[in-house]
C-alpha cells in the first residue's frame, strides 16, 4: 500500500498553498507525509522546541493511536512520528491542531524556529516573548506560507548556541538590543529587542522575493551577488552594521542540572537550579520515557524544551542545589543542603535509559533512522552505533547510512559514512573536512577507529 504512496504525499486536510518551486518542497510535515520503509512519517513543527505537558501528551497520544509509538527528536528540536500507516488521513492532524499544534494549516512546514533552550535559565535572557511573537508574525503572512520546510529562524539569548545553527535569520539578544544576522554573514543589524520578530519576518519575505529566479530554499543556496545584494536590502531597513562572526562550534546543553544565581539572595552567591537537562540517545523516545518527562515536566514547570542536539530541559523551579545537583552550566559554587527534587528527577530519568551526566557513553552519539526505516541507508547504522558505544569522546559523531547525512550536527564534528566501499570516517571543521579513512568490514577495527577519531 505504502508503494503507492509519493514521496511526500498530501493528506486530505492540506490547505496549504503550493510552493512557488516547481519539483516540491520534499520536507514532510503533519499534512503532507513522507513515505519511508518503515510506513509514513509525519514532522511536526515544535517552534522553539518548547511544549506544554498537555500538548506533550497529545503528540505521544497521536504516536499511539497512527504510528508505531516512539517520538523521534530531530536536529531542529521537532518531533516526528514513523510508522504511519497509509490510511491514517488527516486523523493525526486533526489531534494536533486540537493540542494547538497546528494553528495555520498554510504555514505548519513555514514554523522552523530553534532557540537558546537555556534561555531565562541560565543567567541569559529569556526569548518566550521573541519566539511567541515570531510564531504569531509567520502564521500571519501570505507570503511566509511559501517559505520551504528547509528554512530556518534562530533565536539566540546570547550564549551563541543556535547562532551557531546556520540559520537564514538569526535573533541574538544583547542587552536592551538585538543583533540580525542574515545567513551565515559576520555582518549583522543592531536594532531594537522590540523590533527584532518583526525585522527577522520582513528579511524573511525579502528572501524570498531574492529567491525567485534561483529558485534557492535557503540563504546560502543563493547565487553570491543575489545574497549580497539581500543583505543590502536587509540593512537598507535594519539598523546599524555591527561585525559579529557567527561561532563554528554549536554548544548543546551538558546534561544534568542547570544553575543561575538566586534572585531571592541578591547580595550572596547563591544559586538556585532553574532546570534539568537530559540527552536522548539517538534521540528517539519509547513511549515510557515520554511518558516520565512529561510527568516531571507537569509537576514542576509544566513545560518541556526540546533541543536541537536531540535533548531535552524541563524548568523548574527545583530550589537550592545539593553535592549531588552541582551544574554542569554553571561555574557558581553548589550550596550544601540537598534540595533532593533535581537529584531525585535525574536519577529517574537515568533508570529510564536517558543521559544525565556527561560520564554516558551515549554523550554525543547521533545517527540518522538507517536501515530498516529508509530505503537509502546502505547500513543499520543505529545498531552500528550502538556497538560501538565507548569511552567519552572529546568531539560528537554521527553516522550516516548514506552520504544525505540527514540530521548531521553543525561544527566540528566526526563524521560516519557507509559507502559501498565501506565506512568513511572523516574530521569536520566547518566547511573543512580532514582525509578520510575508510574501514571495511570489520565492527573491531571500526569501534576503534572513530574512538581515536574522536580522542
């Protein structure tokens, strides 16, 4: 049955409007599903990776009821759903939409915004208002339906963490300003915080009139005098230029407690855990985990952040920190009375199989879905991955079952490949990639070589 399927087929509820790219935005979303091997896969949209335990539990509700049960984190904090049955229609859609998952049918692949998931938690600003109102400003604008699944904002607080993404429009926040940076340019806008949602939507809609005779889905797929020319077109309304690098290295979450000074004890070194942070092996979630995270997300903050290094911070409030709950985000001292609440939720969720400490051989293992689940894959490179867990490296790798490395992180990275000649393992800095080595057939002398790839 799913043979019959496209590649990425419309469900009967899209009301989306075409995109103005003849050949189609192949980027699944929940009204237009992706035939995989493994059934129909559905991406929904999490702006900002942020979800209230209701909506977390409608989502796990949707994975039961259409799919094969587990939630699959991607490298844009989103969740997808495998193991669609053909005929699900638009049943998972409607679900979503009554969570409020899918408030604009038109714009539900157009919802691609990332943001700094300790922003507010860890001494940074936070970026709820910016993320609420950039949503908002997307689901109101004709032409932002027609941006591609592919396109990206990145709201940072400051930390340079999703600056470090590669987005089209970047939000950094820096004191009462912001910072727009247009693709990857060391160049950006000053202007102020207030104004920044509405700046990063109007360069958004100047992309894509830029876009019209390339064709381009992204900033950096345009022709270099035509990107140039939009940053000009960007600054000609944008405040003034600022030179700003944009950071090589994208710094996720450490898993365990996240601290910020105690506000309640301005005139000490206090802090206070504001947060846990947990990382999710290969970032896929059977429905007992999910189940626990939502859990401990409704009984403190009542909201869980979903990251985009397939991890997940649940705020707290949790109080003091105890020798136990020292953060790994924080240099501050830990107190010594034992507050118990984060340690308590961070040891449940390690004896769930989730990463709460930077000591898990699972720590910076990433994989795209592989074989079985895509017919591309030439490999299982979960299980290849699984096999050859070890010591904690210094770098992150991912494995690819192909050269599509869907899902690769951003960076400095060790990069897996299966090739029909074997596994390609290789260093990447960036946009440099150091010789390749290529094993064949032996899991040993493999499990060895991307160790001493990733000392």
């Amino acid at each position: 049955m799913l043979a019959a399927m496209p590649d990425s087929a419309p469900s009967p509820l899209s009301a989306g409007g075409t995109s103005p790219r003849d050949g189609g935005d192949a980027c699944p979303g929940t009204l237009r599903l992706h035939r995989a091997d493994d059934g129909a896969l559905a991406r929904v949209r999490i702006p900002g990776g942020v979800l209230s335990a209701d909506r977390a539990d409608a989502l796990l509700a949707v994975a039961g009821r259409f799919g094969d049960g587990e939630l699959h984190l991607t490298s844009r904090g989103n969740v997808q759903l495998r193991g669609l049955d053909a005929e699900c229609g638009g049943g998972p859609a409607e679900l979503l939409g009554a969570a409020g998952l899918l408030p604009s049918a038109a714009h539900e692949r157009a919802r691609n915004i990332v943001a700094s998931p300790l922003a507010g938690l860890d001494g940074s600003p936070p970026v709820g208002g910016w993320l609420s109102e950039l949503d908002s400003l997307v689901c109101g604008s004709a032409a932002a339906a027609a941006l591609s699944g592919r396109f990206l904002f990145a709201l940072d607080s400051g930390r340079g963490d999703v600056d470090a993404l590669g987005a089209d429009m970047t939000l950094i926040a820096e004191g009462g300003d912001c910072l727009l940076r247009v693709g990857a340019a060391d160049e950006v806008f000053r202007l102020p915080s207030a104004d920044g949602p509405r700046a990063a939507l109007l360069a958004a809609e100047l992309f894509l009139r830029a876009a019209r005779d390339s064709g381009a889905w992204r900033v950096k797929d345009l022709p270099d005098d035509v990107r140039t020319a939009l940053v000009r077109a960007v600054g000609a309304t944008a405040g003034p230029v600022v030179h700003r690098p944009r950071p090589r290295t994208a710094k996720a979450p450490a898993p365990g407690p996240v601290t910020a000074p105690d506000s309640s004890t301005p005139a000490t070194t206090a802090t206070t855990v504001t947060a846990i942070s947990v990382g999710v092996p290969l970032g896929r979630l059977v429905p007992a985990q999910w189940r626990l995270l939502t859990e401990t997300a409704r009984r403190y903050g009542n909201e869980l952040r979903l990251t985009p290094w397939r991890g997940i911070v649940i705020p707290g409030p949790f109080g003091p920190p105890g020798p136990s709950t020292q953060s790994a985000q924080s240099t501050q001292p830990a107190q010594s009375g034992q507050s118990g609440r984060a340690a308590e939720a961070l040891d449940a969720l390690a004896a769930a199989g989730l990463i709460t400490g930077p000591d898990s051989p699972w720590t910076g293992v990433g994989a795209c879905i592989g074989h079985p689940g895509c017919a591309k894959s030439l490999s299982d490179v979960r299980a290849e991955a699984g096999a050859a867990v070890g010591p904690v490296g210094r770098l992150p790798v991912y494995w690819s079952g192909c050269e599509r490395r869907c899902g690769h992180p951003h960076g400095e990275w060790i990069d897996v490949v299966v090739t029909p000649e074997g596994h390609r393992i290789s260093h990447v800095r960036g946009e440099h990639r150091d010789p390749r080595t290529v094993v064949r057939n032996d899991p040993a002398a493999l499990a060895s070589a991307v160790s001493g790839a990733r000392a």
